[in-house]
C-alpha cells in the first residue's frame, strides 16, 4: 500500500513526498483504493455481461453519496493496512479522510435511500446499475448571517473526483421540443434541440470486494460547439443555442424536495437522464438479446419516485418508433420492466406538469400518454386519468406504467391504498406492495462508529456487518454490567468527540454528560422543528423557574437545510438560531440547556452527530413521513426515539418494544379528524398555560428584541391553521420529553433500553430491503457463489 501511494503521488500527480499537501496524499491514496476496486470491478462487470443475468436499473435524480475514501476503504477491508502506510509516511489518515468533499448529488431521505442501495446490492450481489445524473453543483452549502440561511454553491467538482471514469465512447442524443408527424402509420418526431448524454461511472463495491456494480451519471454535452451554418449567417446566439442547453442542463440540483411546478429545465433535467439511461439499457440488451419482447427477462427498471416516470412512455415510444411494436403490446412489455416507489403523500409534493409546457418539450411523449390513457381507461372503465385538468400527472403516469408499486414503511403503504392512489388500488389490488426502508450498516455502524463497532465484533465476530440480524444476541447482554459499562464508554467517546468538535467550530461548549437530544433532517413544517423550539423555550422557563430542581441537562442539536424558497421553513431556522442566541448566554441555566445548530448539515456531519446521540426526534404530524431513514441510524447507534406514530417509527416501536420508544401525539387517524374541527388550534394553546406563555415570549420579542415583530407572522399561522398540528400534540411531546428526562436519570437502566435498541435493529439493514424487492418486485437473484454453480 505505501509503495501505491508513493508511486501514484510520483506519477499520478508529478509530486515528491517532502512537497505534498493533504489534498496531494488524499488524491494518492484514492488511487491506490480505487486501483483495488478496478480489480474486484472488472470480473463483476464480466460476470454479470458473461452470465446474461437479469439486472436492475436503478433510475434515480439523487444520490447522496457523502464521502468515499473511508467507505472505499472500509469494503475492501483496507483502513489498517492504509491507516498504517500512511503513518510510515508521517502521514495521518484521519487528516485525510477529512479533506474530502461530501458528494451532495440529494436532498435528503430519498437521495440517501439510493447510495445505501446501491451498498446493498454490491454487497449481495445482484447485477445492478445507479442512472443518475453527475450535476456540476450538488445541493447548495448553508451558512448563518445573523441567524438566517444563505445558501452558496457547493463546488465538489473543482476538485479532481477521481473515483469515476468517464466514457467518452458512450454517448447518446436527447432531443426535445418541435413537433411529430404521421404518415405511413408511423410517428415521426422531429425535435428542435438535442444535446448528447456522456457517461460517467463509479464503481460501486460491496463489503469484502466480493461484487462490484456501476452508478452510472449522465453529463450533457453540446452536439457542436456552435452551429457554424447559423454562426456564419451571423445568427450568434442560436449558434450557441445547444451549448447553453448542454451547460444548463446538469449545472445544478434542485434543492426542493417538494415538487416546483412549471420548471422547464426541471422536466428537461428528468428527460435528459431518462432517456440517456434507457437507451443505454436497450443497447445492452441487443448486443445480447435478438427479441426485445424478452426485455422483461432481463430487465428491471425501478423508478425512485415519480422524477424518472417519463421511462413510461420513452420506453413505448422506442419500442413503437423504432422496433414497430404495436402500441398496446409496447405498453405492456414496458410495464413488466417496470417498478415505481412512492415517497409522498403530500399534495404538494406530488409531481404535475402543465400539458402545454409538457407537450412543447416532449410532444411525441404527450401523444404516447394519450394513447396510455385511452389503453387503461379501455380496459378499466372510469379509471383516474394521467391527463387531466390540463395537467399531466406523473403518479397516475408511473402507477399504470408499473407493474408494482411500493410504499416505504407499512404504515406509508396503508396510506398510499387509502388516500393518493385508492382508486387506482381498487382496480390493481395487487399492484401496491410494501417494502419498508432501510439503511446499510456499513456506512452507519461500521465506518461511523468504530467505538460500538469495535465492541460489537469483538462480542459477535463481523458476521452482522452483512447480516445485521445477528445483532439480537446483544439482548442478552442487557443484564451483563460489564458489557453495558463498555456501551456506555463507546457512546460517552463518542459524545466527546462531538462536542470537542461543537467547541472547535461554534465556540460552545456543551457537556459530554448532558442529553444530548438530536434533530437532524430537512426543515420542513411536517417535521416540526418548530414544535421542537417552542419545547425547548418552555423547558428553559421551567428550569429558569427552578433551577434547582435536579433537571436532567440537555444539549439540544439541530441541523438541516431549507429549499431557498420555502419561506416558512427560513423562518423556523430564524426562530431557533435567536432562541439559541439567548438561552446559550444565560447564567442560571448555563449548566443546564445549550442549544446547537451547526449549519450546513450534510452526511459528513450526520456521521458524527448520529454515533452521539441519547435521543433521536422523529416528531413528524402521524400520516406525514413516509418512512424516515434518520429515526433507523440513531436507533442503530443506541439513541432511543422519541417519536409519533408515523412512518417506519411505527415499526421501530414494535422491534424495540413500546418500553423502549418514547411515544407521544395523536394518530393518523386522529390527526385528519382534528382538522375538521373548526378552531383546534386556538382551542389548543387556550387549554395549554406552557404554550401560551411560550408563543407569548415569542410575539413580545423575547428572543429578538431588536425587531419585535419577527415572528408575528409564525405565531399567527399556529393560531389560525396550524395545519402541522404542532400546538394539538404540544403538551404530550413535553410531557413525554420529562419522561425521557427521569428516564435518564437512572443511568444502567438507559443503557439497557439504548442497547436494545441497538441489537433490533436487524430488521432495517437496506440488505433486508434490497432482497424484498429482489424477491417481490424485481425476480433477480444474487450472483455471489454463482462460479461454482
Ligand atoms: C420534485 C420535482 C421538482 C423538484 C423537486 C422534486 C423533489 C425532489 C426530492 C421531490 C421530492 C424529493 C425528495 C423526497 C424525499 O426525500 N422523500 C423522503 O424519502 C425517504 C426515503 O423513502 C423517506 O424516508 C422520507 O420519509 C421521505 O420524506
């Protein structure tokens, strides 16, 4: 390993030793790990083409990858061997490990979900390729001015990203816009415009090296510079027209994670990477296959959320324009290639498009959708249509195009049959699935947390980092006060280093023995920070009011980002930032509350904060989350919940057990018979005197005295619609947080709890829900042992 660094430091990047920076080392180290990758790739990559397995495509805009040396590293079973050449070098590998830029190709939950999959199925084994799309700038960086979020571009492709390998050689046309003709019964789509997609791809290696598969992103290119016909007629800027379009095209993420009707660059960014991803697909699969009518025996396509559904009718549309199918046969053979999660039930979340901006950049694709609709509705009388209202509905679109739907937790699943697609439901049945998310436990036990990992292998051998249910043997050991103390130390270790790391970059210093109580995830109403800060106030007067009334001391964390245009959602991070500004500057509390908002959260920071956590808030309003993958991390690093019923908490709760889960607020149920009281907010804060006086603080300028009437606005809304429910679950939330409090007074007893937390986790490893998609949706199996068959 060292004479592999020495040498790609030489020839790789033309440095000597004695003149190299960290990023030089961090750049010669990559290239050693990734010349072990290329060589656990490559007989993969063979294998799956050799075998003609059936494989998975995994279409998806985001993917939240973090860092990778580590976890490079970590799979290949390589840190000590790497961690120790480096010493010899008078290097150190944790110095360079933290040099790398974080990969932020995502939002948040859904982005995150495709990184731990694609582990998954490296990991066991199963053909697949990630189609995503390689932006220029990943979500935005977040600062605090004054306690409020500004956003700069992230830049991580200004650093060399020497993990993928572009392909020059695999490019395809994308054309949009201009109009179709028919003739000799046949559709002829002339387009306007037309950029090529080129691949990228990084290998994707699973623990131990045993498999490897691709992620596979599409950057746009300009067909030419310029159109030197146009350039030469002194038509300058249509001659530039396709590079501005290429240039656009992956330029940026959109940092909404709820649906931005009537962007045109959005729809085009979908498209783009649609189409990029089936064509190559399609050219696989003929240089192997003669009949593309048995594309669904070697195909899967899954669709993460509604973004890639335009597949549908692109894949009609190839199999109609060019391989002449007929138009019903086309959409059923591409609907048995066709999966669809969904990830939402929001309303608002769910993705529309107007028809004249949707036919004005893919007019063949409206036609085709006019034929879907009219397919389904002939089969299935009074069926919800995918055009309707001049709107074309891309739930509708994927729901019929795919031949399994699936929501993300059970509860989730319950709802989508209920509410968004029931109708869609009572005519397919079947169509719905579950498959609850999970999260890969190499990434979030294994590299995040040595301290537990250590003691966890040292106990159990490493049989659980590929199969996490092994991890039940821990709940024997509840009693085992040895082992506990052992626990307690790793995550002590771990709160030490956080808050050594709060102290280095915020100047606050916090006490490793304090709660440390953690909120970290998109700031969003339904997540209700809010209800989170208004608690925090209330705890604050209580322990200003008696602050010798042996209080357990708690270090609230916060952390996540807000779309640049939600404004609401700015405002909350506003309120917590003053809240911050005043409770941590207060003497008679100083011993006992600190609240902690470390901007720009990202998968780097949630690597750290997770392993600290006592308590994990998964506060959401019932029926709102879909799943949440944070509330498995924490749970997984010995935090307990505290937590409504929504989402996979619902399943947390039954594997940890209801003594073992800080449960509070209303159902589901209750929630949407609340609403249709009239006055329930107000109704609320009058029976709660804690709130009132809270929201009061709030509106008197208690924590912005320089400019009172800040949050007149958000305490109004709480008043009249509070359609979150933040004040209806108020008092339980705080009721059950005084639980928490004397829960961990008693410090073996939150030791047990934390580790049975830890040891059931089992269930949510994403191997457990890559192999139930395997089995339910896809029919493919895993290639590991296959040599020997
Ligand atoms: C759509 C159109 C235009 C612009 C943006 C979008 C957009 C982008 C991202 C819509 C939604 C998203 C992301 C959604 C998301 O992250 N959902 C989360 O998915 C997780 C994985 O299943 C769940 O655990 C979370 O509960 C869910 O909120």
């Amino acid at each position: 390993m060292k004479d592999e660094i020495l040498r790609h430091l030489r020839y790789g990047l033309g440095k000597d030793a004695a003149h190299s920076s960290v990023y030089d080392w961090r750049m010669a180290l990559s290239r050693a790990l990734r010349d072990r990758m290329v060589d656990h790739w490559i007989p993969s990559t063979q294998e799956a083409y050799a075998s003609g397995s059936k494989r998975v495509y995994y279409l998806s805009m985001e993917f939240l990858i973090g860092r990778l040396v580590e976890d490079m590293a970590s799979n290949l079973g390589l840190v000590d061997e790497a961690k120790a050449a480096l010493k010899e070098l008078g290097q150190d590998y944790e110095t360079i490990v933290k040099d790398e830029p974080d990969a932020a190709l995502g939002n948040g939950g859904l982005g995150r979900l495709a990184a731990c999959f694609m582990d998954s199925l490296a990991t066991l084994g199963i053909p697949a390729m990630g189609y995503g799309i390689r932006y220029e700038h990943g979500l935005f960086e977040q600062d605090f001015v004054e306690g409020q979020q500004v956003e700069r571009p992230e830049t991580w492709l200004q650093q060399d990203h020497i993990w993928e390998f572009e392909r020059p050689e695999v490019q395809y046309p994308i054309t949009f816009g201009g109009h179709v003709e028919h003739h000799d019964g046949k559709a002829h789509w002339h387009p306007s415009e037309t950029v090529i997609a080129t691949a990228f791809d990084t290998p994707v290696i699973g623990w131990e090296g045993r498999w490897g598969n691709t992620l596979r992103l599409w950057a746009a290119m300009p067909t030419k510079v310029f159109d030197l016909a146009s350039f030469n007629r002194g038509d300058y800027l249509a001659a530039g027209r396709s590079e501005a379009l290429a240039r656009t095209i992956c330029r940026v993420l959109y940092p909404d994670d709820t649906t931005e009707t009537g962007k045109e660059l959005r729809l085009k960014q979908e498209y783009f990477f649609t189409s990029a991803s089936i064509q190559d697909l399609l050219r696989r699969f003929l240089s192997t296959h003669a009949d593309i009518r048995t594309l669904p025996d070697a195909a899967a396509i899954q669709l993460n959320d509604t973004h890639p559904a335009i597949a549908g009718p692109e894949l009609v549309r190839v199999l109609v324009d060019k391989h002449e199918l007929g138009m019903d046969e086309a959409i059923a053979l591409a609907r048995r290639c066709l999966g669809y999660t969904n990830h939402t039930l929001l309303p608002e979340a769910l993705e529309r498009w107007p028809e004249w901006l949707f036919g004005r950049v893919l007019p063949r694709h409206l036609e085709i959708i006019r034929e879907i609709d009219a397919d389904h509705l002939r089969r299935h009388e009074g069926a919800p249509k995918i055009l309707d209202h001049g709107n074309v509905n891309m739930g509708e679109l994927a729901f019929i195009m795919a031949h399994k739907v699936n929501g993300v937790s059970a509860l989730h699943t319950d709802l989508v049959k209920k509410t968004v697609f029931n109708d869609l439901h009572k005519i397919h049945p079947q169509r719905i699935v579950n498959q609850t998310n999970g999260i890969t436990q190499r990434r979030w036990l294994k590299t995040c947390n040595p301290a537990l990992s250590g003691l966890i292998t040292r106990e159990l051998g490493n049989g659980w980092v590929t199969d996490l249910d092994l991890l039940s043997q821990l709940k024997s050991r509840t009693g085992d006060v040895a082992f506990k103390e052992e626990f307690v130390a790793a995550k002590r270790a771990n709160k030490v280093r956080l808050a050594n790391w709060v102290t280095e970059t915020m100047g606050i210093s916090i006490d490793p023995d304090a709660m440390f109580d953690v909120q970290i995830k998109r700031i969003h109403e339904y997540k209700r920070q809010l209800m989170n800060i208004l608690e925090t106030v209330a705890l604050w007067n209580e322990m200003r009011a008696h602050p010798d009334a042996g209080w357990t001391p708690r270090v609230k964390i916060f952390g996540g980002k807000a779309a640049p245009g939600y404004h609401v959602a700015k405002e909350i991070i506003h309120l917590i930032n003053d809240v911050a500004a005043v409770i941590n500057s207060d003497e008679i509390t100083k011993d006992l509350l600190k609240v902690v908002y470390p901007p720009n959260y990202n998968v780097t920071m949630a690597e750290v904060l997770i392993p600290a956590a006592d308590l994990s808030e998964q506060i959401s309003t019932a029926g709102k989350e879909a799943s949440g993958t944070g509330n498995m991390k924490f749970a997984l690093n010995g935090a307990l919940t505290i937590g409504t019923l929504d989402g996979a908490n619902v399943e947390i709760r039954e594997h940890v057990g209801p003594e073992n889960f800080f449960l509070f607020g209303l159902t589901a149920e209750e929630v949407m018979e609340r609403r249709t009281q009239p006055g329930f907010a107000r109704a609320a804060i009058e029976a709660s005197p804690r709130l009132q006086r809270v929201l009061g603080q709030i509106v008197e300028g208690r924590f912005c005295p320089q400019d009172q009437g800040r949050y007149h606005g958000l305490v109004g809304m709480l008043y009249d619609s509070d359609y979150f429910l933040v004040t209806c679950d108020f008092d339980s939330y705080y009721d059950t947080q005084r639980r928490a409090d004397e829960a961990y007074k008693n410090a073996r007893n939150w030791a047990a709890m934390a580790l049975v937390n830890t040891a059931s986790m089992g269930f949510f490893s994403s191997d457990r829900t890559i192999k139930g998609y395997a089995h339910d949706i896809w029919h493919v199996g895993s290639r590991l042992g296959a040599g020997e068959e």
